[in-house]
C-alpha cells in the first residue's frame, strides 16, 4: 500500500481492494435493505389499523433506515469518482449521518417504551401515547438535523466521506459518547429490566412460556445485533484517537483509514437488521398477548405482554 511521505487526510487514499469490499457490502446491504424495509414499511403502514406509540417509532425507524439505504448508490459511486467530491458528496453526507443518527436514538426510544410499558404499567397511560411518541420523534429529527447541518457546515468539502477526520479528541469522546455509548446504556439497561420482569411470568406448563421465551430472545437478538453493528466503527474512532496522540506513522493511519471504510459497511448494515428484528418483536409479542389459552378479558387485562402489539 503506497502512502505518500505527506501524510494529510486527502493523501491517504483507501486501497483498491477496500473499496471493492466496500462496494460489495454496500450492493448487499442495499438490496436487502430495501426489500425489508419496504416489506417492514407495507406491514406496519398497511396491514395495522391501529395507530400505537411502538408504531410510530417503528414507522419513524423504517424510514431513517431507508433513506440511509438510498445513500448506498451516491457512497458506491463516490468510492470511484474522486472528481464527484463537492454538492453530491456533502448532500450524501449529511443524509447517511443524520438518517444513522435518527435511527440509532429511535431504537433506544422504543427501548424506553417497552421498558415504561412493561416496568411500570400503572404510569405507562401518563407517559405513553402515539401523539407524543410523535412529537419526540419530530423533536430528535429537528435537533438532529440542525446539529448534522452546522458540523457539515463548517468541514472542508475535500474531506467529505472521509472517515479519518482531523477532529479534537475531546470532539471525538463527545460523539462516541452520544453516538454509541448512551444509546448502548439505554438498550442495556431497558433490555435488562424487560427480560427480567418478563421471566417473572415464566410458569412451569404455562400455555403462553414459549411466547415470552421467544419474546426474551428476540430482546437479546436486538442487543446483539447493535453491539455487531456499531462496537467495530466506535472502537475504531477510539483506536484513531489513540493514534493521533501519539505520533502514529502515516502507514499505521492508512491502515486505520482503510479499516474503518469496512467498519463503516458493517455499521450501514444495521439498517437490515432493524426492520427484521422488529418486525418479529411485533410479531412475538402479539403471539404472547393474543394466546388463545388466555382468553379471558381479565386475564388479557392484566397480561405483562399485553401493552407491545403494534
């Protein structure tokens, strides 16, 4: 891998075989991406009647993650364009950016839901409705896309979908912080509560045990799935940092450039996962609430389960 002796963040070029990885990833995810999250948007548009706080986040989240999958074929040509790096490169930008963003705090707002719904029922009717699962919704994209808007605003346009930025490390900290650590410590901590409150209800022979069994994994599968996602791009950012401080060689930061070109991929592919993995909490948790064993209205009533069905 040739570097140049000037070791600026315009010289160090990704390799060649990055960004045939990169552009192999990228065609998958968007394939894929977009046949889940319009299959995800159909269902939850279509098929539900009734309008709920977990259908308003999901709706929100298929759409931050599809607008983030119609990024993927600017990114794709932009990975060989290098004479393209101006309006399209900053409008590329900012949308994948602000649609991540959107998407990663709209999963932790539909941890916090089913953690109030589930955790402390008798509040849930306060703190729970569509309409204000709405209005937050449109509070984070209006306060994401100003901040995404004034950061992009004052970069320099050579370094657009550059992921080896010159930032300072306490910049660096803070957005790590708020990008993957405090969206991670919300879906722990929630996840944590739910799964525990859940097993509560575990019964030997109970009818409806394999459904919150089901509902258990999924929760896990959820948490799973964001720590593969987003724990290689934050320790890359970490691993930068790191470097920057001390004096590493341009070699070691064309090599760190290039990894996080790939780590970026594998963060992009989250936008998969969520509509699936949603769907089948939707999915699990109705089948847990809508048990036919169950049938009595009391019992439904007071059925821990009962408050997740879209």
């Amino acid at each position: 891998m040739n570097v140049s002796n000037n070791c600026s963040t315009t010289n160090l070029a990704l390799h060649r075989h990055v960004r045939l990885i990169e552009f192999a990833l990228y065609s998958l995810i968007f394939f894929f991406g977009a046949l889940f999250n319009i299959l995800a948007f159909w269902m939850f548009c279509c098929k539900m009647k009734k309008w709920t706080e977990t259908r308003v986040y999901v709706m929100n989240l298929v759409f931050a993650d599809f607008s983030v999958i119609c990024t993927l074929p600017s990114m794709v040509y932009l990975l060989w364009n290098k004479s393209a790096q101006e309006e399209l490169c900053q409008f590329t930008e900012m949308m994948y950016f602000i649609n991540m963003l959107v998407s990663i705090y709209i999963i932790s707002f539909i941890s916090i839901d089913r953690y109030i719904a589930i955790k402390h029922p008798l509040k849930a009717k306060t703190f729970r409705s569509p309409s204000k699962a709405a209005l937050l919704c449109g509070l984070l994209w209006v306060l994401v896309i100003a901040s995404a808007t004034i950061q992009l605003w004052h970069r320099h346009k050579p370094l657009c979908l550059q992921t080896h930025t010159p930032m300072p490390s306490v910049l660096s900290l803070l957005a790590i912080f708020f990008v993957f650590t405090l969206p991670l410590a919300i879906l722990t901590f929630c996840s944590t509560e739910v799964i525990r409150n859940l097993k509560k209800h575990l019964n030997t022979n109970s009818p409806e045990d394999k459904s919150i069994q089901k509902a258990v994994h999924i929760i896990y599968a959820n948490l799973i799935v964001f720590l593969v996602c987003f724990l290689p791009a934050c320790l890359g950012l970490l691993v930068r940092i790191i470097m920057e401080s001390i004096g590493a060689t341009c070699f070691l930061l064309c090599i760190m450039k290039n990894l996080s070109s790939v780590m970026r991929c594998i963060a992009t592919s989250n936008c998969c996962f969520d509509s699936v993995c949603y769907y089948f909490v939707t999915r699990e948790f109705q089948e847990a609430f809508l048990q036919p064993k169950a049938s009595t209205q009391k019992t439904e009533a007071t059925h821990p389960l009962q408050i997740q069905p879209c």
